[in-house]
C-alpha cells in the first residue's frame, strides 16, 4: 500500500488478459508464491470471499442445510469405487505417496471434491427413510492439478463449498439441486450484480458421476463466458457404488437419489470481469468490505479530522465506513480507493463543513455529487442501492448486446470469427456437432436455458431435427 | 439418531478413553472414515467449532488483525529454507509427489503449519516501517503424519487458525505473543469455561523455530494435562532466512520480529474431557449450539405442541432454543439431549400449561427446577449464566483438588506413581533435568507459569540452583 497507486493498468480494450492480472495485483486481491498455479489471497481479497461466503451460508442454513467437515484426503481405492468419476477426476489430482520418511501402501488423492466421502458417510448413518433427508454442505478447499492457471480463474487449490444430499425420491433429488442453483443464482444477481442464464449441460458438459448437471453462466465483459455456480442431479450411480440404502414407508429397502453442487473463489474473478473498469475493480456495493471510504481534504486545517471521524462514527451504524487519514495526499487516494473499487468516496475538506454538506464520487460513474449533512445517511444508502442496481443493469445490457440468434452453421462460425458473446442457437442433442462447433469456432455449449425458445426446427450443425434451444460461448 | 441413545456408555471411572470414545460418537460429534486418523466432523461437532471459531474470529479481529488465506502445498526447498523448522517438522508431513500422471520435478509438503509461505509473502509486501506491523491470520486445514490418533486430540489433519505476524521491534512482537496467549486464555476461561495456567514452554517443548514459546495447559478431569492453545516470539530467525527487510525510522536496514499463535480442534477434546460425564456431554452454555432444549410432555393432548412452539418462539428471541416434536418417547429425548450436553431441558405438558408453568433440567446437576410462565425468559438467562460459572468453577476446584507442590524427586516420582494431576515443582533450567523426569515419570514439564512462586531453592531433579517453577504433567 505504501508505494501508491500511481502507475496505470492496462486497458480492458488493449488486453483484457493483462488488464485482469493488473487488477488483481494492484487491488491486492492476491499475491504469487512460489507455490505454482496456488495464490494468496490478501486481507482485501479474503474480506471479499469472506462476504460472499456469509451470505452464501446463511442461504444454506435457511433452506435447512447443515455444515460438516470431511477429511482433505481420499484414498485410491475409494476413489476408485465410482467408475465415471474415477475417469473424470484421475488426470487432474494430486497423489499423496509418502507420510514422514515411509511411503504409503495406499497412495492417497486431495480431494478434488468430496463425493465418495460423503458416500462412505452416509452409508453409514443413512438406513431409514426417517434419516431422510440428509442436507449436508461443506466449505473447504479442493485442489485439481491444472496446467494452466490464472488468479480465482483456475487455480492449482481453490476455496468453496459443496453440498452433498440424500433423498427419498428422484423428484426430490431434483427439486433440492434445481432448489440451490437458484440460491446461486440470486447471490449472483441479487449480491454480486452479475446477471446469469440458468440451464442445463449437455451431457458432454456435465459433471463427471452426474446424471445431469444444472449450470448457472455469466458473460465477462470481453465476452466470454463464466461458469458461475453448477448442482448436479447424481441419481443413485454412488448410492449404488457405496450401497446407500434406507427400508423406505413401505419397508423395502432403496437406494438414496443424491445431489451435489458447489460455488467456488472463481466468482471472484466474475466479479472483476464483468463490473471492472480501466480505473481498477468496481465492487457491488452489498459485497463491498467498505462501502463508503471518507477522504479528508486538507486535513491539516482544524477541525477536518475530528469532523471526519465523527462522520464516519455517525455513517458507522448503516454503512461500512472506512477513514484514510494518513499523510498521503488526496490524488493518491483517489486512485487507490478507485483502484480497489470502493462504491463511494466521501470527500469533506474546510469549506464543506462550513456548508454543512460533503461531496459523494460514485465510483461506478465518476459522478460528484454534493449532498447536505442533512439526512445524509440516508442519501448514502439510497446511492448504494442505485449503485447496486446500476451495475446490474449495466451488465444485463451488456450481456444483451453480446446475444444473438443464429440459425445456420455459416453464421455461427462468422459470428465467432468478429465477435464475442453468447449465440442462442438450435442444438439436435448429438455430441458431434457439439464436437464440431468447438473445433471449428472454439466455442463449447454452455447450456440448454430453462426458459427455452424454438427459434428454427433444425440443429444449427447438422440440420437435423433440433432438441432444444442451446447457449453458446467461448469460455472460462 | 433414529437409533436412539437406549445403550449407556463406559463410566469414565472405569475407562476414560473408552468413555471419551464412546462420547465423540454417541454425542454424534464425529465420524470415522477409511481415512487413516482423519475424521468426519458431523452437524453436531462442527456446530460446535463454528461457534468457537466464530468468537475467537471476533476477539481477532478485535485485536487488529485480518485473514489472508495461503496456498496448501509448500515446495520441499522453501520449507528448507529454516533449519530448525524443518527439522522438527520432516518427519510429520506428507508428501505430494505426483500431480495426474506426472511425477512432480520438486516434491511438495502439505501444509504442517505456513510459518514458510508467510515469510515469502512478507518479503514481498514489507519494504518500509510504514508496512509494519503487519497482523495476519488464516483459518486452515493443517495435516501432521501422526503414527497414533485420537478424534480431535491428534488427528492426521485438523482445523485451526494460525496467526503470523511483523513487527519492527522485539519488544512489539513479545507484546503481541502473549496479548495472543491471552485471547487464547480468555476464550477458554469465559467461553468453555476451562481454567487453564498461563506459562512459557522449556526449550525442549518449545515449537520448532521459534526462540521461545508461550502456552495454556488445562487439567481434564483424569488428571492428565492438555495444551490449549501456543503463541511463539519467532525472532528475526524466519526474518533472515526469507529476507524480510525493512526500512526503519532512522533509515538503516532492519529484519523484522515475528511472532506466530495457533488454537485448533483439539480444544474441543478438551471441552469433553473437562465437562463431561457418564450421561455424556456437557457442553457449556456461552458454546452450547442449542442452550434450551423443549420437550413436550404428552404431546398428543390438546394444546401441548401448540403451547411448546408458541414458547420456543418467544425464547428464540434470547436464547438458542429447539424443541423435539418427534414421536419417540420423553425418555429417549431425555438420554440423547443428556448424551449431547444441552445446558437446559425445558419439559412442557398440560398441567404445566395449566398452572402457568415448565420444568427446568439442568444438565450439570440434574437439578429440576419449575418456574413460573413470568420472566421465563430472564430466568433461563440467570440460569444459563449461572451453568457456566458452575461449570467454570467445578473445573478450577477439580484442578486444585489434583495439584501439587512436589520438593524432592523421590516425592515426585510418588506423586506419579500413585496419582495424576500437576506437580509445581522447582527446575534447573537443565534439558537432562526435564529428561530424567520424562524417563522416570512419564510426566513433561508443561509450562513455567507466568505467576512464579519460589517454593524451594533447588532443582526437584538434580539438587542444584533452581531457576524457575515449573508445573510437570502427564499429557495429552
């Protein structure tokens, strides 16, 4: 913090890979070690995810859900129980070979998610239908050997949670994973200011052990797509595995039907892809560590100072309100605060006192306002639900403008050629075309959307009889 | 929990680690899985940590300091980096050496404690004194390659928080130590209600790395002690070995004092082993996820069920309160909620409604008390305060009870042949001192209390000069 902010970033326009790593650095979300592909997340970046995850948590615990905590290891012959899990997982996970100077009989994986534990678990306390439901979810870190990484992105370890549950029904089980792709969904919107499509994968897409796996996806503002949040409908594939069986009402004994779903750190980098400016991070004021950040304008004069911190005292009870009275000067502030994407800077300097007014700076805008003392904590908190609702707007239009339809084949590819965005296009349900639309656009099917529209009757591909509607994106 | 908690446990007279196994499942705290001394934290148990984490979060963050999260994985060569660090620590961790298919070109240690990764990171963020101090905390998965294991009391991973923190003089950084020891105390004395010695570690029990190491010891109820919590002065030793350099006031070059603290799971074993007793749990009130627990009596009568929610909702209001309206009978309720330590049994039927009135149990002391429908809800709360202190003060008085003061080693060695407890006794300062007693004993020295008294002039074991009263304990 010491050193300032002076230096630019790069323009999002110029090169939005730069201008990303620019901003997590900068705004000292993060910083490297020599840990390859793992970050550190700073007291800025952690106080963001700490946000996030209260109030992700406190949605779970409403909708009935209870935390635990499994152990970070699995041993291979667990893992190994699950055939499409297995297969999914195995190229990408870390082996444990040696404890101490001994090495292992049995090598052991880090977790790169917790089905098969949670398995083990529940066979083992689930054996009537009274036991039913069980709503478990657990917030840890995964780790999934990644070749390439980048910040939040894609990461070597990242931080999450996951929910694992176990029904009586299938009906149920689906229910419950459509259930809390909506609470994603809302954080998203309602929180993070990020608008999403919900759907489904394709079968391609989905989860490895899945039956099927519902998605939440969000455009960056380069126009590319975010995977944001996934719940996946397991059916009874690891119940069988792990022979979770419960005497149901009529006393015959079934199988659970299972879910899973899970919302990672990589919301983070949504969050500065699709609200982040060339001036730095902009951070939706409900997320927002500190919401409003006092700045006093020469505040040497008597006075300022006391005046500012009884401001501050006074917001202190309806906004996060933070003070910078150290001897930086005021243009340095400016930018660091724009930097890291504080919603509002409050500026009070001698004449503003006299006045009894001080000057708000939107940070989503630029726009100064000058409000009066009078009522002013309301007028603040007014501005950050107009804040609010402006960045998600402007990124439900943006997104909007980054949509088309397109019907045939030709089009789709030209689309990919000179533009970015989603396409809303008709898919036939084979995997081929879904194999040949990525090899010749680069661009992969991010969902069939649960608000489907039957814009032709043929598959955008192969002009086959068309399936379903299908959004698609390069990705994240 | 279907099943009930019809059979009784081992009287922990009789066997304490049978009893204290029997607990941590039958009180449905944890779970074992096929992972080798790992353990499932279930609903229950991590209730019960996320509260404790929760008030100790507070009291850090009360203190100044912020969370930062660090990377899982260390590379062999930065753990290398400090000598007496990594040779206290290579034998207990364990090794990543492939990542998918691929032997890794440097193997990786799964964190046994970050001392290492915040060290690269400081070298990276402090330049100035202006940078200092720097308080940082994580809260973390840790894992140590234990040979034995016990749930919470030695577990091949755990939870706890670890902080790490810069500062520019000693006497700043030996400050925040023992201001960290004290939070620890706190939390214990006021929160668990365990009593605990405040004292600094021999340099035989000090943590690998640091020049030396505060710690609380607490007596669970066999007579054998547990440390509760460490804090450490590191010196500048970590300082050098990662070039954490800053700029002082006057202008020259300095190392950095650091200081590192940690408070792990393991402090619920000792809220067990402290509290409990042949019923079960006993958890304290200010910890206790649910302080009230209502049962209806005769709940099939007219107006029972009704009145027993009516009054769960209007003591929600100012204490943690359930009610069981399941259909097993009032004495299997009573047997779980004594089994899982619920301060207060709340019993409600219909001619308590009639006559205005419930029952209390404590769980402590089993006492029943009726009380009058009039200011329930500042009755629970007194009695709610006064479990607590009870519970406090029963721990300091069994602690008394099994502590004593010890001149000669022939008395020593009696002591621990015939008893368990603490023995206060006066110490050389010598290592072959501390080992002999080891050998001869079993016991260890746990701490030189902060509260020195100098009951005699020589060492219990050699005879010679005696430079510090030391209490000595078997342990955990």
């Amino acid at each position: 913090m010491s050193k300032g902010f002076v230096e630019k970033i790069t323009s999002r326009h110029e090169d939005f890979a730069q201008w990303y790593t620019d901003i997590v650095t900068k705004a000292e979300l993060i910083d490297y070690s020599s840990v390859r592909g793992s970050m550190i997340i700073r007291p800025y970046g952690y106080a963001i995810w700490d946000n996030i995850k209260n109030e992700l948590d406190k949605r779970i615990k409403e909708t009935g859900h209870e935390n635990v905590y499994m152990p970070l290891f699995i041993p291979e012959s667990l893992l190994n129980k699950e055939k499409d899990h297995i297969e999914g997982f195995a190229p990408e996970v870390a082996w444990v070979t040696h404890g101490g100077d001994e090495e292992l009989t049995e090598r052991l994986v880090v977790r790169p998610t917790s089905e098969v534990l949670f398995g083990e678990h529940y066979k083992n306390i689930i054996h009537s239908y009274r036991d039913l439901p069980k709503l478990y979810n657990q917030w840890a870190n995964v780790v999934r050997w990644e070749k390439t990484t980048r910040p939040f992105l894609r990461t070597l370890e990242f931080l999450w949670q996951e929910g694992h549950t176990c029904h009586e029904t299938k009906d149920e089980a689906d229910e419950e994973a459509i259930k809390m792709l909506k609470v994603y969904a809302e954080i998203c919107e309602e929180y993070l200011a990020i608008p999403v499509i919900k759907g489904q994968k394709t079968d391609k897409e989905k989860f490895a052990g899945a039956e099927y796996t519902y998605t939440i996806e969000s455009l960056m503002h380069d126009g590319k797509a975010l995977q944001s949040g996934t719940s996946h409908y397991l059916g009874d594939g690891f119940a069988k595995a792990f022979d979770i069986q419960f005497t149901d009402r009529e006393g015959s004994l079934q199988y659970v039907h299972q879910t899973s779903w899970g919302f990672t750190t990589r919301i983070i980098g949504a969050m500065i892809m699709v609200h982040g400016d060339d001036r730095g991070l902009v951070v939706p004021p409900r997320l927002a560590p500190t919401q409003v950040m006092i700045v006093p304008i020469a505040q040497h004069k008597e006075g300022v100072l006391d005046f500012a911190y009884s401001l501050k005292k006074q917001l202190s009870d309806v906004v996060r309100v933070d003070i910078d009275a150290s001897d930086k000067k005021p243009g340095w502030k400016f930018n660091e605060y724009e930097m890291k994407g504080i919603p509002i800077r409050l500026e009070v300097g001698p004449r503003d006192i006299e006045q009894e007014q001080v000057v708000l700076v939107r940070r989503d805008t630029g726009d100064k306002i000058t409000v009066s003392l009078i009522n002013l904590e309301r007028q603040i908190q007014s501005l950050l639900d107009e804040i609010q609702k402006k960045l998600f707007e402007r990124a439900r239009q943006h997104r909007e403008e980054h949509t088309e339809m397109v019907l045939d084949f030709a089009s789709l590819k030209e689309f990919f050629e000179s533009k970015t965005g989603f396409v809303k296009a008709m898919w036939c349900g084979e995997r081929a075309c879904e194999d040949k639309v990525k090899e010749e656009t680069g661009a992969t099917s991010r969902c069939m959307p649960f608000e489907q529209e039957a814009i032709s009757d043929t598959c955008v591909c192969c002009g086959k009889e068309a399936s379903s509607l299908v959004y698609w994106a390069k990705a994240y």
